[in-house]
C-alpha cells in the first residue's frame, strides 16, 4: 500500500513537470524548411553580411518561433547568430511562411579561406498545446574568400578602366602605342593567373600593366606636345616662306619695271633725247 502511493506521487510529481516545463521535441527534417537569401552567401574575412532567412512550415499545426539564428562552424559549439523573439514569438500557420528581419554576420578576420559549414537552428512551440520543439536545417557551405584575392578583385576593375580608356584615346606616338599593348599583354595573363588561382602573380601582372599604362599615358602627352611644338614651327616658317615670297615677287616686279624704263629710254632716238633734254 504505502509502496502504491509512493509511485502515484512519483507519477503525479513527473506530470506536474511536464506540463509546467513542457515536454521537448524535434521537429522531423522534413517539417519544415529554410531559404537563404543570398542562396550562395560569400565574404571576406573581416567583412559584414547580411542574410535574410525565410522559413517554411510543412507541419499539421501552427508553429510558435521565439528564436532563430545561424551557426557557422568558427562558432564556438551551441553559439548563434540571430533573432531572439522571447518577447514577441512569430506565429507561423500550418504549411505556412514567414520571411523574418536580415541578420548580420561578422565573418572573423582569421577565417581561413575556403568552404565553411552553417546551418539554420529554430526554437519554438508546436500547436495550441505549446510544446516546446527545436528544429535544425541540414548544413550547408559559405566560401570565404582569401584577402590576397580581394587586393585583387579591388584593383582589376581599376587597371580595366584604365586600360579601356587608352585604347578609345587611340595614341598617336609610337612609343606610346608599344607600351599601350605590352600593358594589354600583362592584363590579359593577370587574368590567365587569376583563373589559375595565382593570385600573387596575377596582382603583380596587373600593378605592372598600371605602370605601363601610366608610362604610355605620358609618352603621348610628350608626344602630342612635340607635335603641337613641330606644328607651331611649321606655321611660323610658313609665314615667313610667304612673306619672302611676296618680297621677291614685290622685288622681281619692281626690277622687271625699272629694266623695262630703260629699255625704253634706250630705244628713243638720240634728237628725241636732245629735244627732251
């Protein structure tokens, strides 16, 4: 008898927890789903993301969520990054979706670069009862992105710039062309050694195609002033060609009346010259 009533409270006292703490589950893979948006998210160390989550309940009942967030593997173990909703759980209904607020994820500065794993983890209740469940998506990848790569993903479009605005100068200068087209030379293997993942190289290749575009920018100043210096010569001795032809021709004009004065007088006869004197 008394062994009857020691198992009814045991009983009694087991119920009383359950229903004040509420029983813990999980919901099964395929209750629910997560959408990320960006889908293939990427970064660098030490930058900023942001990631907006959209979940989706494949469940009998209506979902209660109070926490949702995202663990990546340079996490330490059970950490998040996300939405506490303690204060204000979102209600989602039965086979329904809800698109929550972005989430921003500092990725640490000494993340090695490659494919990092994360995944979705949720916390909520399940249907009018209440109980509490906890839900994780399957795991997915981020790729980070080395530093060296991003030096060089800043400076190609640069160089790129640079280089189209050359070849619409079209450069007159033959200096300038030549350095104009090793400049092309280095760019186009920048890029060969980028795809290659070479990243030193390809960012030596391009610094050298920004020196040379440089050097070819001031060999046409220099030139296309040589030319303009050349041209102004070219004007001031066509000016002087002209005035020393007109004084010729003015010259040759005046010689050509006197001679043909004297000629005249000398054809006169002599009395008509004697009459005249």
């Amino acid at each position: 008898m008394r062994s009857l009533r020691l198992m009814l409270t045991v009983t009694s006292i087991s119920l009383i927890c359950i229903l004040c703490c509420g029983l813990v589950f999980a919901l099964n893979q395929d209750e629910a789903s997560v959408t990320l948006s960006p889908q293939n998210p990427t970064g660098y160390p030490g930058d900023t993301i942001s990631i907006r989550i959209t979940f989706k309940s494949n469940y009998a009942e209506q979902l209660g969520i109070y926490n949702i967030g995202l663990h990546f593997d340079w996490m330490p173990e059970d950490s998040f990054s996300g939405h506490d909703l303690s204060d204000s759980p979102v209600t989602v209904p039965s086979q329904g979706t809800y698109v929550f607020d972005p989430i921003i994820i500092q990725i640490p500065f000494n993340a090695s670069a490659g494919a990092h794993s994360y995944f979705v983890g949720v916390d909520g209740t399940e249907g009018f009862a209440g109980s509490i469940f906890s839900w994780n998506s399957p795991s997915s990848t981020i790729q980070i992105h080395s530093i060296i790569e991003k030096i060089y993903n800043d400076l190609k479009p640069h160089v790129e710039n640079k280089l189209n605005g050359a070849i619409s100068a079209n450069y007159e200068g033959s200096e300038a062309q030549s350095l104009l087209q090793q400049a092309q030379a280095e760019f186009t293997e920048a890029t060969g050694f980028a795809s290659e993942g070479s990243w030193s190289q390809a960012i030596e290749s391009l610094q050298i195609a920004d020196e040379l575009l440089d050097q070819a920018y001031e060999a046409e100043q220099t030139s296309q002033e040589q030319r303009a210096e050349l041209q102004s010569w070219l004007f001031y001795l066509a000016i002087i060609a002209i005035v020393v032809i007109i004084v010729v021709v003015i010259i040759v004009v005046v010689v050509r009346r006197r001679r043909k004065q004297a000629e005249a007088v000398a054809d006169q006869p002599v009395e008509t010259i004697e009459e005249q004197s």
